[in-house]
C-alpha cells in the first residue's frame, strides 16, 4: 500500500501527479468519490481486480484501527490481557 499527498493548485485546479504513480497506473485514471473518501485507478483496470484491491485496503485500515486503539489504552494505561 502506498500513501501519497495529491495538491490541487488553486489557480489552475490542476494536481502534480509523482512518476511513480503514473508508471503504474498510466495517464488515464478514473476516480470514485464519495463526501470523504475516493479510489483512484487505472481506467482501462478491470472492475473485479479494482474491488479485490479495495476489499484489501479495507483489511489494512481496519488493523491500524485496531492498533490505534491499542495504544490509545495503553497510552491511558491500561495493561496487556
């Protein structure tokens, strides 16, 4: 998973792309978008490979959630089980 900072110029509302995200996804993407989250993908990417990678993405925020939470405890010191 890679995480990346996507900056909109204000003037021109237009956003610098790294090399290494259009290496692996092309010039031509397709993005979804709801209030407060999207998902961005190669527009020639099949459907069925977009969803599996998201069902993935979903396994990986769930477990910093999880760890988040974990620290959050002890933090307030709380001990192991």
């Amino acid at each position: 998973m890679v995480e990346f900072k996507l900056t909109i110029n204000k003037k021109q509302h237009t956003v610098y792309i790294n090399k290494n995200i259009i290496d692996a996804f092309g010039y031509e993407l397709g993005a979804q978008l709801n209030a407060t989250s999207g998902v961005i993908y190669p527009l020639d990417a099949n459907k069925n490979d977009i969803i599996r990678s998201l069902d993935k993405l979903t396994e990986i925020v769930s477990s910093f959630k999880q760890v988040a939470a974990r620290l959050e405890a002890l933090a307030r010191g709380e001990t192991t089980k």
